[in-house]
C-alpha cells in the first residue's frame, strides 16, 4: 500500500495534479488495524486476539511507552479472557 501511495505522488507531481495521501490507511493495514498505542505489542509478538482483547482496558489516550507498564501494573496480562498462549506471550515481553 506505500509503494501505491508513493507511486500515486509521483504521477500526480508529474502531471501537476493534488496527490491523496494515503499512508494512515497503509499503516492501519499493516497493523491490522491495531489501535496506534498498541501497535507495541505487534511488534513483541503479541497475537491479534490478545491486542483485541486488552484494547478493551487499556486507554487510547496513553502513548506506547506507557502500554507495557499499564499492563504490567494492572496484572492484564491476567485477564480471564485471555487463552493460556496469549498470557505466556504478554510474559514473555513484561
């Protein structure tokens, strides 16, 4: 999807035309339209049905950073709801 878009800016330059900007969209993608914050957790590892599941507690407002240690200091990487592999790889990573 960013080569479509970088490709699409430069025919657009060339004919001297407005290019879209589509690179939210691409990035939405590759994460599997992971919210921003948790996009960490995708590059630890952590299954998609595990992200899925914690996106329901942890703020959208707090930055990357600050997703690990709230797991960590709320226990999420508990919850009931998560299968025994999603809690081994949360571990894994706190």
């Amino acid at each position: 999807m960013n080569v479509v878009n970088e490709l699409q800016k430069f025919v657009c330059k060339n004919y001297n035309l407005r290019a879209g900007d589509y690179s939210f969209f691409a990035s939405q993608i590759e994460n599997d339209f992971i919210r921003e914050n948790l996009a960490i957790l995708v590059e630890y590892g952590v299954p998609n049905s595990a992200i899925k599941k914690l996106e329901s507690v942890i703020p959208s407002n707090i930055d990357e950073d600050e997703v690990l240690n709230t797991i960590k200091r709320y226990k999420y990487h508990e919850l009931q709801t998560l299968i025994d592999y999603e809690k081994s790889k949360l571990n894994e990573i706190l």
